[in-house]
C-alpha cells in the first residue's frame, strides 16, 4: 500500500533495535547500506526514537498469520519502523527494503509493507557432486538466496562414485567401496557403509 512522500536514507541513519539484544540483523543493514549506498550507519538498542530505522516487536501477529518468517514495514517521511516476531522476520524484511532502497538510490517511497511466506520450505540446490564450485561461488549463491528469501540450501555433497567431502577419519573404507561403484559394477559395496 503506497502513498504520496518519500522517506531518503541518509548518511549517519540509525538503526534502533529494540526487538532485542541481539544486533546481528541491524549489523546486516549496516553493511548492507554502507555496500549499497556508500552511508555510514549507527546501531543502539534505544527505546524512544523517532528517526532513522526502528526495529520493534510485531503487536498484532495476525497480520502475518503468526508467521515466525513474517514481517510489517512502514515507511513515513519521518522513519522506516519494521516490525517482526523475530530476527528472521526482520531479515527478510531487510531484503524488501534493499531492492527499494537500490531501485532509487537510497530514495523510497511512503508505503506499508505486510509480509510473510505462504510455503514453508523455499529452497535452492547446488549439486557440488558432479561440478565444483569454490568457496566465493558458493557464498556468492547463498547470497543470491537470501535476498530472493529462500530458506533452505540443499547442497549434494556426494553421489554415487563422486565425493567432496572427506569421510577418511569416519569411514575409513568410504574411497575403497566408492571406487567399486560405476559401469558394470555392483551396487553390493555399497552396503558396507
């Protein structure tokens, strides 16, 4: 739901959290608006502001149909205030407020935003068995994951006579039985694992 006014971020915006302690999603927002947007950005947990960006508890869960994954965001001339049950709900709320805030350079329009999953499990699958990937590709993709708020990663480690992960301490007889997989072998050795 939009309406008339913007809301800039500027430099040296705070960010109030007062859903907890826990400022690891305000941290997020932080580094996301410094990469973003090239600002610097405060982090408190005050419990009167006013300004800025303010994170606080969702007063009626109803709206997101008690979604632990769901959020409210509400954007004013004066302040951006976010409310979610949870760090998650204010993380995928961070994702909403960062393709806004790029779409026009740090420029977003007054609007209130509900929002929450309809199906629980939203997943992406990197098959790391049969093509490799190093460990900037794969950071790289679960960021890509994130801001499109998928929640789960299944990442395919190993698959028939391919592995990528080391198994010797554990099974010491993994390389030996993987080795007698493929064309015209058995599947019997398999069965020792």
């Amino acid at each position: 739901q939009a309406s008339n006014g913007n809301y800039t971020i500027t430099n040296g915006i705070t960010i109030h959290n007062q859903l907890n302690s826990d400022n690891t999603v305000a941290t997020f927002f932080q580094q996301d608006l410094k990469r973003d947007l090239d600002i610097s950005v405060n982090v408190d947990n005050s419990n009167i502001p006013s300004a800025g960006i303010i994170i606080k508890q969702l007063s009626n869960q109803a709206i997101i149909e008690s979604n632990p994954e769901g959020y409210q965001v509400t954007i004013s001339e004066r302040n951006i205030t976010i409310e979610a049950l949870n760090n998650t709900g204010v993380f995928y709320a961070l994702q909403s407020l960062r393709q806004l805030w790029n779409a026009n350079n740090g420029i977003i329009i007054q609007a209130i935003i509900m929002d929450y999953p309809r199906i629980q499990y939203r997943g992406i699958s990197l098959d790391s068995s049969r093509h490799f990937f190093s460990l900037q590709e794969v950071e790289s993709l679960i960021d890509i994951a994130a801001a499109h708020k998928l929640n789960t990663l299944h990442w395919h480690l190993s698959d028939d006579e391919g592995t990528r992960i080391g198994l010797q301490m554990l099974m010491p007889n993994v390389k030996n039985i993987s080795d007698l997989r493929g064309l015209g072998n058995s599947l019997v050795g398999l069965l020792f694992i």
